[in-house]
C-alpha cells in the first residue's frame, strides 16, 4: 500500500480523507472523542504539506437523508479544538455547499463535508450508484487517503469505490492498524491469548472458528458466556442466552480439545434480580446460576483466574467487555481484565484493544490508553481482520 508519502509533494492539492468520526454523542456532546483524536496523525501530517484537505465521514445510521440528530457539526467544532485551527463544515455531501466550501480552501486548511450517509448511494449494494457518489467525491480532490479504519471492512463509496477514480494512500491510522492486528494473524509471540466478550456469541462466530486454529487459549466472558455455560449442561437463569448456538458452541468446546486450544470459562458469576445498575448483586458459582438471576458479570474468583490466564502471554487480542462495566457493580470484570492486559504488557507482551466497547471501557474507566499496546478505532473491523476475512477498503488500496 501507498503511504501519504508516496503521493509526492500535497502543497495546493486537495486530498480527500476518508475518517472515521462515528463517535458516541449526548445531543450534541461527544461523550468519547477517541476517533476524532486518532485522526489527528493523517490529517496534521497533509495540513503540514500545504494540503487542502476535505474530510468526509458517517456519523450514525440516517436512513440516507439528511437527520440534524446526525450532523457532523459537533465532530467539526471538536476537530476544530484538536488541530488548533478552524474546520470549514459544509452543509451537504457533494452539493453547492461542498463544492463552494472545498473551493474556498487554501494551502494548509481543512474542511469536513456533512455526514456522507446522508446520501443514499454511500452504502447502496449497486456498484454503478456507490460508483457514481464517488465519481462526485472525487471531482473535490486531486487524491484520496482511507484513514477511517472502522469502515474498512465495508464496501461503500467513500471506502471502496473512491479509491478507484483517483490516486490514493492508507492514512498513518489505518497503516497502525493493519501492522498491529498483522502481528496478532502472521506468526503471533506466544502464548497467543484471546479474551472475547460483548453480548452475542452469534457475532463471533466466525473469529471463534478461525482463532481456534490460531490462539493457544481463548478467555470467554460478557454475554456470550452463558451460552457456553449452557453448552457444558448448566442453568443460566434469566441470563442473556443464544439457545440456537448451543449446538455450535458445544461444537467449539470438543474442537478446542481435540487441539489443544484452552478455553477459560468463568468460575463465579455476579447476578442481580434486573438488568440495572441499582440493582443489589450477589455473586455465585458459574454452574449453580439460581432461576430469576441474570448473569452482569463475571465474579471475583474469576477475575484472578481471567489475570492468571491474561498475564503470562506474549501476543493479547481483547474484543468486548467481561460484564455490564456501564453499570458500576458489575464493572470488576472488565476492570481486571483492562489491568491484566497491562500487566502483560508490563511484561513484554503485546496487547491489543480491539475497538468498540472494549476502547469505550478502556476510557470510560480511567485506564492509561498509553499502556496499551494498540488500541483500535474499529471493533467490526478487527474482528473482521481476526476471522481472516478480506476487507474491501483495504484490499482496493494494494496496488
């Protein structure tokens, strides 16, 4: 892949930047600036060469027009504070607002196009319509560099099909990225360890099936773990279950000792009456879940145990918190986890955070982001990568 280096000289040229700025917002507070502050690196770097750079991304889900709830405007004020520097925001993706906005850039400026879901075509399955919103993305830039990691595995305009119509480069994000979870897929430091949480075995399947070839231990906790309790034969009360992939996960426990693959379950539970955070919590064994409890974490034995099995490896995927750490009571999990990472880290290991909620834990429960080894801005994405799929905005980028 090109890196923005291999563009040549950017002064007067205008690049367009495809971020990742889909960040959490109360009205209209971003809540956690994570990504926005990751993109810092690319864009500092084209402002630095006289780049006049034009910013496009997503914010949301719009039904593919225009939603105030979804504007980028608090993402352009905030950049605006990051850089130092004012960020023009154009009222419209590709119309008279943007085009007027881009022309009035001069060496050194930078602009940030309206949410480019606001289009339809952006994430439209019919190439000739994405291939036409990037046609007119592509009329406002002289090149294009893909810095928005966590739409990388998505085939869409301002991903895919723009890197087609003109020259482009992997932005100083997506490039950490790639070479971080590259060390985690292409000949791991071991012991390998993968700790997986979040709510759903279901959207793990494919990485489960693909590391159990690769890691030397996999620690299950959040949601999905009842669904493997419940695969070992035991109640799970009113905790979050897939009944349909007990089968498969059962499946996953005899391939997982056929070859050697540990699998670390929890040993205690914290359970509640409700899923609230009020909610006064009990803790009991794993295979002794009474009927009306609903499983929000995992408990204190089994923090120590998830360390043990944490803090001896080389090579630490996380992907999903161990319980409900939004919720005070049943943030112990998810705690112990984020310090064991650290602890191995300490130690030698390389550690990886794999986006989403697990870098939204990271940060909202006060951890050292330095300590980490990498902290990614795409928790689709890295799974994705993990399962060994090809990601279409990054594939399109190797010449």
């Amino acid at each position: 892949m090109k890196t923005i280096e291999d563009l040549g000289d950017l002064r007067g040229k205008r690049v367009l930047v495809r971020s990742d700025f889909n960040v959490p917002l109360d009205g209209t507070t971003i809540t956690d600036d994570g990504r926005v502050r990751a993109a810092l690196p690319t864009l500092t770097a084209l402002l630095d060469a006289g780049a006049r750079v034009v910013v496009t991304a997503h914010l949301g889900r719009p039904k593919g027009a225009p939603e105030d709830k979804y504007s980028l405007a608090p993402v352009a004020a905030r950049l605006g504070e990051l850089l130092g520097k004012p960020v023009a925001l154009a009222k419209d993706t590709i119309g008279e607002s943007a085009q007027a906005t881009v022309a009035a850039l001069q060496d050194g400026e930078i602009a940030l196009l309206e949410n480019i879901r606001f289009d339809p075509r952006e994430t439209s399955k019919d190439d000739a319509e994405r291939g036409a919103l990037a046609d007119d993305l592509a009329a406002l830039a002289d090149a294009f560099v893909s810095d928005g990691f966590g739409v990388v595995h998505r085939k869409q305009a301002s991903v895919y099909d723009v890197a087609l119509k003109l020259p482009h480069a992997v932005g100083k994000l997506v490039l950490t990225e790639v070479e971080s979870l590259k060390k985690a897929t292409e000949s791991p430091a071991r012991p390998y360890v993968v700790v997986l949480g979040g709510s759903k075995v279901s959207d793990k399947l494919g990485v489960i099936s693909n590391l159990l070839t690769k890691a030397d231990r996999l620690v299950i906790g959040g949601g999905m773990l009842f669904t493997f309790l419940a695969a070992k034969g035991y109640s799970v009360g009113s905790s979050l279950l897939e009944a349909d992939q007990i089968d498969t996960v059962k499946g996953y426990l005899a391939q997982a000792e056929s070859q050697g693959v540990e699998i670390v379950l929890p040993v205690d539970i914290r359970v509640a009456d409700e899923f609230k955070a009020d909610s006064p919590a009990s803790v009991v064994a794993a295979d002794a879940i009474p009927d009306g409890k609903i499983g929000l974490d995992i408990g204190p034995e089994s923090e120590a145990l998830f360390a043990s099995k944490i803090t001896d490896a080389k090579t630490v995927v996380w992907n999903g918190p161990a319980g409900v750490f939004e919720f005070e009571a049943f943030a112990g999990g998810t705690k112990a986890v984020a310090q064991a990472l650290i602890d191995a880290g300490a130690q030698g290991g390389f550690t990886i955070v794999g986006g989403g909620d697990s870098a939204a834990a990271v940060r909202t429960l006060g951890f050292d982001e330095a300590k980490f080894g990498h902290i990614s801005t795409g928790g689709g994405a890295s799974l994705e990568f993990l399962e060994g799929k090809t990601l279409p905005g990054i594939a399109v980028l190797e010449d």
